[in-house]
C-alpha cells in the first residue's frame, strides 16, 4: 500500500486511533517510523506505546505519497496491503 492510497482512506477516521500491526490474530503496537529510499517502515516492539493516527500523519506530512509502507517484524520487511478497524484500533496487515 502506498502511503498517499493510506492517508486517503484514513482521512476520515478518529486520529487518535492507535496503530497496531495484526499477524497470525495477535496485534503489535507500532511505535516507530523509519524512512529507507522507497519504503516507509513501521516498526513494532510488544510492550511500546503505539502511535496514533494522527502522529503518523504528522511524522509522514513531509515524505512522497507514493511510498511503499512495511512493517519490519523482525530482520525481514513485509510489505503492508491494508487496514481494518477493531475495538477502536487501526489494525494494518
């Protein structure tokens, strides 16, 4: 998903969504963002806060729309597809 396609879908959503990565039906809070060429990653360490929608809008005002967003589990990237909402949580995958 590139990350024009995600802030244009979330634009109505409540920012103060926390976000959390959803993998084989367990969630993990993401916490970090890093910017790497053409992939924006979303990092997730268990017991961090998670980000709201509204700080990774605010930490991403400034990169290019067309951007790949990854979520970066472990050594591996993963490229991310979508999201969906669940007891007032962001859950992307």
């Amino acid at each position: 998903m590139r990350l024009i396609d995600f802030k244009l879908s979330t634009v109505d959503l409540d920012h103060q969504l926390p976000l959390y990565w959803e993998h084989d039906h367990q969630q993990f809070p993401i916490d970090t963002v890093t910017l790497v060429a053409s992939h924006l990653i979303l990092q997730s360490h268990p017991q961090a806060k998670p980000l709201t929608l509204d700080q990774l809008t605010a930490r991403t005002r400034q990169v290019n729309g067309q951007v790949q967003l990854m979520v970066r589990p472990a050594a591996d990237l993963m490229p991310l597809f979508g999201y969906r909402l669940s007891q007032h949580h962001l859950l992307l995958g």
